[in-house]
C-alpha cells in the first residue's frame, strides 16, 4: 500500500474514534425527584438532597441528571406528576414530602425504584412489606410524624398548663397519615388530661379564619401538623397565634425560628439528605428491597424564648434543660 492511501486510510478511521469512544460511554442517569409545594418551599431540602447524591459521588450535571416536579400545593395533579415520571422511565424517584407521591408512586410502577421521605408508619399504609427488609421497588425514611404528635402535644401541655383545650391544625383529613393521627390524637390527649379539637385549613384564608376562631372555642394552645402546605404559612399561623396569645408547637425548627414558641422533632434537612443517599446507592447498584427503611435517632427541641416572653409565659426550668436551641 502506498504511503498517501495509508494516510488517507488512518485519517478516515481516526474520524470515526471519537463517536465509537462516545457510544461506549453509558447513558447519564435520571433521578426524578417530587415534592408536594413548590420548588422556592423547598429549596433548603432540595439542597439536602443533592448533598446526599453527593455523598455517593453523584453530582447533577455532571453524572447523574434530575427532573424536578412539583405539585406547588395542589395534590390533585400530584398522579399526574408521578405518572410523568414513570412515563420518562426515571432510573429511580424519589418521592418526598408525604405518602401521597410515594404511593401514587408505587401504584403507578413495579419496576422503577422508588425512595420515599414520610412522617406515617411506611408498613401501615402499605408502602413496604417491613422496615428492614422492605421488598419489592420501595424504601425510604420515615421521620415518625405519627409518634412525635404525643411527645409535641406532651410538650404543649407542660409549656401552657392552663390550656385545657388544645388544637391541631391540619391540611387534610382524607390522607392515611391524617386519618391515623384523628384516631391516635384524642387518646394521647386525654393521657395528658386535655381535649384535642381539630382544625383544618388549605390556604391562607382559611388559616386566619382557624386561628380567629380558637379564642372563641376557648383553645389554650395549637400543635402544628408536619406539612409541606402549612410550613408555607409558617410565618402567618404563628404571628397570628402570637396576637391572641396562643403558644405553638410544630415538627420543625424554622417554625420557632419563624415566631412560633416550640418546635420538636427529626432535622428535616438529614432526612432529604439520606434520601439522595439512598437514590445514589440504588444508582450504584444497591436494591431498595435490601435497604432498611432508616428512622431518625436524634430530634431537635427548639424553644423561642422571644416569644414567650410576648405571650407572657414562663417556660419551665425542665424545658429549658432538655432544649438543643433557646432562641433569646
């Protein structure tokens, strides 16, 4: 062969190196990811969640991609926004903020793993088989909500020991966390020799109609239900307890932080964040069915004592004691 065909021959097949190299690189993953409110909402828990990908060398952009949805507080195109995600063949969801996404979710696939992030018993509402050997497609964390809602309203009581009545505020009463919580929320307050009353509201309206209604109903006191639609309106729900002088409590610190007198229950940012740890472990080959469903260990007790002092209320010395955060 001469040296010019050669050439030719080598330079022909050097153009072609380039698109085999790339036909051999694998796809780049795609996570879907939901939430129930909206992406500004939820922004420090998105964060978490791609800190944990991270952890497990996962980073968007880079190697792994995620399709976002979220259902801005309308749980009626919550199946819609699911089935989309199946329908793009996701390599895994993660479905956050609640059961309602997870079992939708698990209704909608057999085959897409799926990890969720929810306050109920995971085992109760049918999302996994058991929490340490959970089968099929499904794991994920459950911040035990349900357990939490006695220890808030325990609480509750020793921060207002005149409050003989005491509210709960909720968004829906429909969802299996909701209607667990009504059957279990009357017993553990009358343990603590109080009544429970509850109180449901789905936008800001409603929230202030709730909330200039309790002195009216003699309510002493108000525990927040763990909601992503209600921590939207964190800020309103507790500057309007403040000025009928009604103390609060919710699952999260940045309700406290917010104006609200307490708040006690799992970081929420740690559990977004074993969420993605979850998903990446799953990219890397790990099956949901041998992942444990992981509970949190540690809890955060957070006291605004700004606010009690503007309600007029002398937290007990044993509050102050077991508190992680006094806000002065």
């Amino acid at each position: 062969m001469r040296r010019r065909e050669f050439t030719t021959l080598l330079g022909g097949a050097a153009a072609t190196w380039p698109l085999a190299v790339h036909a051999q690189q694998p796809a780049m993953p795609v996570v879907g990811y939901f939430y129930p409110a909206t992406a500004e909402q939820s922004a420090n828990l998105t964060a978490a969640f791609r800190q944990g990908l991270s952890d497990q060398g996962f980073v968007e952009g880079r190697n792994v991609a995620i399709e976002y949805r979220f259902a801005r507080n309308d749980i009626s195109v919550v199946p819609e926004l699911v089935a989309d995600l199946v329908r793009r063949r996701v390599a895994v969801i993660a479905a956050t903020g609640g059961e309602r996404g997870a079992l939708e979710a698990k209704a909608a696939t057999t085959n897409i793993p799926i990890v969720f992030e929810t306050g109920n018993d995971p085992v109760e509402n049918g999302l996994v088989a058991s929490l340490n050997r959970p089968g099929g497609n499904v794991t994920g964390i459950s911040a035990m909500n349900l357990e939490l809602e006695g220890k808030r309203l325990a609480l509750l009581a020793e921060a207002a020991p005149n409050a003989v009545r005491i509210g709960w505020l909720t968004p829906d009463l429909t969802g299996p966390m909701a209607q667990a919580q009504v059957k279990y929320l009357p017993t553990a307050a009358a343990a603590l020799g109080r009544e429970i009353e509850i109180f449901v509201a789905t936008n800001s309206r409603e929230v202030d109609e709730v909330i200039a209604s309790l002195v009216e109903k003699r309510i002493g006191a108000l525990s927040i239900t763990a909601s992503p639609l209600l921590d939207s309106f964190r800020v309103q729900i507790a500057m309007g307890a403040a000025r009928h002088a009604i103390p609060t409590i919710h699952n999260r610190r940045y309700f406290a932080e917010a104006g609200g007198l307490m708040s006690y229950g799992a970081n929420p940012e740690e559990n977004w964040r074993l969420v993605g740890n979850y998903v990446g472990r799953i990219l890397m080959g790990e099956k949901p069915a041998e992942l444990p469903v992981v509970r949190p260990t540690r809890f955060e007790f957070v006291i605004n004592l700004r606010t009690a002092r503007l309600l007029r209320i002398n937290i007990p010395p044993t509050l102050l004691a077991i508190a992680n955060t006094v806000i002065e």
